[in-house]
C-alpha cells in the first residue's frame, strides 16, 4: 500500500508540483517534516510553541493549511504530532496489500559488478611492503525479481473524510490519472514491465454506501486459462468483470481494462 502511496505521490508531484495546492508532504529529498511544518505557522504568522503545548485552535488552524496546500495530507492523511504540532488528519484514500492471484516463485539472481567498493580491496602488498599488482577485479552481487504475478488490490475513498480534509473531485481525478500513468516513471531492471491493467470504480449515490464493499469487488475476478500451469504473461488469465444485476445505486466505471 506504501509503495503505491509513493508513486502517486511522485507522480503528482511531476506533474503538478509547482502548484501550490499539490505540494507532497511526504517526500524522498531528505527534507525534514517538521521544517514542513512549521511552513504552516510562518504562513499563519503563529508562533510554533515548541516543547510547550500549541493552542487547539493554532493546531486546528494549521492542519487546515497543511490540507489546504498539500495533495498527499488531504489525500491520504497524516500524523503531524510532532514537535511542531501541525494535528492529525485521517485521509479519504486508503488502500489495501495488493496480493497475486496465484503463488509466486522470488528468484534470486546473482550479478557480476567490476566496481569495487573499498580501496583495500583494489590494492595488494608484497612480502617487502610494496604495493603489487593484482587485487579484487570483480565484486559479486545479487537481484532479485519475481518472474510474472498478476496483483488484485483495493482501494476505498471515504466521503466524508473527504469532507473533513478537502478532498474534491478534482483531487479525485488526479489520483486516476496517477494510477493510471504512475507506472511508467518507476522502471527498473527488476520491474521494467509494472503496469496496471485494470482499473475498475464502484461509484455509490449515497454518501452511506449502497452495498457492502465486499459484494461489489467480488465481482472482479482473475482464473488462470486452461492448460496454464506456470503464468508468464497478461493473457495466460482470464478477467471478468461481472456488472449485471448491480445494486441499486451502484454504478461500474471501467477506467481500464
């Protein structure tokens, strides 16, 4: 769910980064969350208490910048109980482990590297104390990579955690553009293939709900072919999407596959 979380963030922040309601909170840059922060109270003209205990309605008042000004706090929430007290915000977009439709077989790979890493290692000594010839050429290394595993995973959105956070329908947008598109700026030589293939919305008119989650995402299913043993591709499995018969106030968004 974490990783998942990652990509769409960085997607977004590609994308839409320079504005000022799409900054992410959570970044890889090695900036510190507190220094985030304490952006709120600069921008509020407040006065972070530090080790003394913040007003509730400064806290409150900052968390609301803090929602305002960053995609992934109103998106997925965050606890910003930290010595610079920004609140707590319960996100409207959770998700669930994605998990394979059938086991998988890991398989580690080893590599050859010619960098070495540590200059001893480079260099050999004679018996009189002068630098010889020869030394370590090569390193050994490892990969390791999963050979094909088709993934099903879940994903809720919370009306009324959106409410609280501000979470619009623009907001959701762009997190379907992101799981759409995210995939292409994660390659790698252990995943150079990841993509989604399938990406399917149970919209519900009441804000409550008109059916149990559980039923409707049930009727997303993924078989293995006959005669395939060993998956190695997309098309050694069947997909189905079962949209008859929907519960009243339900409706089925194909945004892929």
């Amino acid at each position: 769910d974490v990783a998942i979380k990652r990509k769409i963030r960085d997607w977004v922040d590609a994308t839409r980064g320079e504005q000022e309601r799409f900054k992410i909170y959570v970044q890889n840059k090695g900036i510190a969350l507190n220094a985030l922060h304490r952006r709120a109270y600069d921008a509020l003209k407040i006065k972070p208490a530090g080790n003394t205990k913040q007003k509730r309605s400064e806290v409150e008042s900052a968390r609301e910048w803090m929602c305002r000004n960053f995609y992934d706090v109103r998106t997925f929430g965050a606890v910003m109980t930290t010595e610079v007290n920004a609140g707590q915000v319960r996100g409207p977009v959770q998700f669930t482990f994605a998990r394979s439709l059938d086991p998988i077989v890991p398989l580690d790979l080893a590599i050859t590297r010619v960098a070495i890493t540590r200059e001893q290692d480079v260099e050999t000594v004679d018996a009189d104390g002068q630098e010889g010839e020869g030394g370590k050429r090569t390193e050994m290394g490892r990969k390791s990579i999963v050979p094909y595993g088709l993934y099903k995973g879940f994903g809720f959105v919370n009306p009324h955690f959106a409410a609280q956070t501000g979470f619009s329908g623009e907001d959701l947008d762009i997190l379907w553009e992101a799981m759409t598109n995210m995939w292409d700026l994660d390659h790698s030589a252990s995943r150079g293939r990841l993509a989604l293939r399938g990406l399917y919305i149970f919209t519900h008119a009441s804000r409550l709900g008109n059916a149990p989650s559980h039923i409707l995402l049930e009727r997303v299913a993924g078989t293995l072919k006959d005669g395939v043993t060993a998956p190695r591709k997309f098309a050694d499995y069947a997909v189905t999407v079962n949209d008859a018969d929907l519960p009243a106030g339900v409706t089925l968004t194909r945004l892929l596959g």
